[in-house]
C-alpha cells in the first residue's frame, strides 16, 4: 500500500512540473518524478506479480523496476547538478556515458541469471553470482548519484536564496537517506554469500521500505519547491510591475506635457512591462533634468522606490 501511495505522490509531483515541462519542452524533474512513480508502482508485491505473470513470469518486471528507478535516479541527479553547479559542456553522449553503462551491466546479469520464476524477492536467486551482480549495479549507482547529489547539494546550499535552501536541504535529506538504504542493501546482498555479515545490525525490512519512499518522496518534492516558489515570486513581480506602471504613467504624461513629446523613447508596445516601466521612468528623469524640476516630493520617492525595486543600477 505504502507504495502505491507513494506513487501517487510522484505522479502529483510531476504534475506540478508539467507547466515548467511546457515552458522549456524538457523538464528532468518531471521525468525523474515519472519514472520513479512507475518503479513505486512495481514495488508493490500485488502489482509486481500480477503484472510479470502477465509478461512471461520470469521477472521481467523486476528488470523493468531496476530501470525505472536507475533512469529516475539519473534524472534526478541531472536536475539537481544542472540547477547548483556550472553547466557541464561535455558532449550529451560522453554526459550520459554511467546511465547507459548501468542499464547494459544490468541487463547483462539479468540475461546471464537464466531463467527464473515470479516472486516477490528476487534476493531468493542471489545464491547465482549473476543475480547478486544484477542487485549490485543498482546498489552501487544508488550510493553515486546519492554521493554526488549530497556533496553538490551541501556545498552550494550556503550561497543559496531561501527557496532553494529549502528545497536542496530536503534533496540533500534525500541523499543521506539513499546512502542509508543502499549500505542496508549492499550488507544483504553480500551477506548470501557472507553469512557473517547477519550479525550487523540493520533496520528491519519495513523501515528501509519507508526510507526508500522518502527518499524518492523528498527528492522530488525538494526540486519541486525552488520551481513553485520562484513561479510565486514572478507572479508577485509582474503584478507589482503592472500596478506601478499604472501609478508611473500619469506622471510621465504630465512632466512631458511641460517639455514637449520630443523627448520620448522609441518604444515598444509589446516589450515587457518591466522594460516599458524602465523606459518611462528613463523619460521622466530626462525630462525633469530639462524642465529644471516639477516632481512632487511624493512623485519623486515613488520613482526612485521603483528604480530601487527594478535594480536599475545593478552592475553586469
């Protein structure tokens, strides 16, 4: 149940990227909330055998869970590198060199496993060499992308607007927690053919499943929050763009009708606001310079809180 829950709630957080999905026409977290919805669909024991008994009953779908949750975990580290650390300018190819590895690596073991029948643990066939392999590409790909997402993660996270705190400290939570789950599997795995490895005390079963949910849950959810909060804040720009526009343009109309319209700006009807904005108040102080001054003292703090808030003096 537990997964099918969590399912639902990387489907919802893909959702909430398919704006960002249409506005740039890709978007990793969308695909890293999507493929990792359909690997926590096929976690679930339920779903998991009914769908392989329908495909062969050799655990084809457990191949199929091992590459959604490998191309999920790739995306997400795509999305997490690609938003705090300088753009890679590698080749797509060379960049994407470790994913394809790691799908061919496992498909390899599953191949070489032969054949097996349905059941809800595939570590039953760990006693075969290949199997184990199979199990640890996955483990060993978790524990990098969780690796390499950590470290990019905590070492940007300072320089940081709140937002993207927010968002990269539950991402960064997020790794910690991957790490956990892959050492749990990496001590199960090699404790088939190391049986002294049982004594180690570990979670039970139950709490990595939730571990591994959460991981997925806030890793999603963390790149979710810089994206909702900075269409928030550009909703609250644009607004406040288009209300001081308004309260600009019958000061414009005034100090020019003092100085005559030649001193007007080629202008573009279908520019930004925040461009039109900047241009009038442009206007303005180039008129009131040519008039020898006629703003208000009201007119003139509310112009220069515009400039402020515009930046208009900010160095490149």
């Amino acid at each position: 149940m537990i997964q099918l829950l969590a399912a639902a709630v990387l489907l919802i957080l893909a959702a909430a990227r398919i704006p960002a999905l249409m506005r740039n026409r890709r978007d990793t977290v969308f695909l890293s909330a999507l493929f990792a919805s359909a690997g926590s669909v096929l976690m679930s024991p339920d779903v998991y055998a009914t769908i392989d008994h329908r495909i062969g009953g050799i655990n084809l779908a457990n191949l199929a869970l091992h590459s959604s949750m490998i191309v999920s975990l790739w995306y997400l580290r795509r999305a997490v590198l690609e938003a705090v650390v300088p753009a890679d300018t590698r080749r797509a190819l060379v960049r994407s060199l470790p994913l394809i590895l790691t799908l061919a690596l496992q498909l390899m073991f599953f191949i070489l496993t032969g054949r097996t029948t349905t059941t809800d643990s595939w570590g039953l066939y760990h006693d075969r060499l290949p199997a184990a392999l199979f199990s640890a590409v996955l483990i060993v790909f978790i524990g990098w992308v969780c690796a390499g997402v950590g470290v990019a993660c905590f070492r940007y996270i300072p320089r940081m607007r709140r937002s993207f705190k927010v968002g990269f400290t539950m991402v960064g939570a997020a790794s910690v927690l991957g790490l956990f789950v892959a050492i749990k599997f990496t001590i199960g795995l090699l404790s088939v053919p190391i049986p002294g490895l049982l004594a180690v005390p570990l979670p039970s079963d139950a709490v990595i499943r939730v571990m591994e949910m959460l991981t997925l849950i806030l890793g999603g959810a963390g790149l979710t929050v810089p994206a909702v909060a900075g269409h928030t804040r550009l909703k609250q720009q644009a607004r406040w763009a288009s209300d001081t526009l308004a309260g600009v343009e019958p000061i414009r109309e005034r100090v020019l009708h003092l100085v005559g319209d030649h001193r007007l700006l080629e202008s573009d009807p279908a520019a930004p606001v925040r461009e039109r904005l900047h241009r009038m108040i442009v206007e303005i102080w180039d008129a009131e310079l040519a008039s020898g001054g006629t703003l208000t003292p009201g007119e003139r703090a509310f112009l220069l809180a515009a400039e402020e808030q515009l930046d208009l003096n900010r160095l490149p």
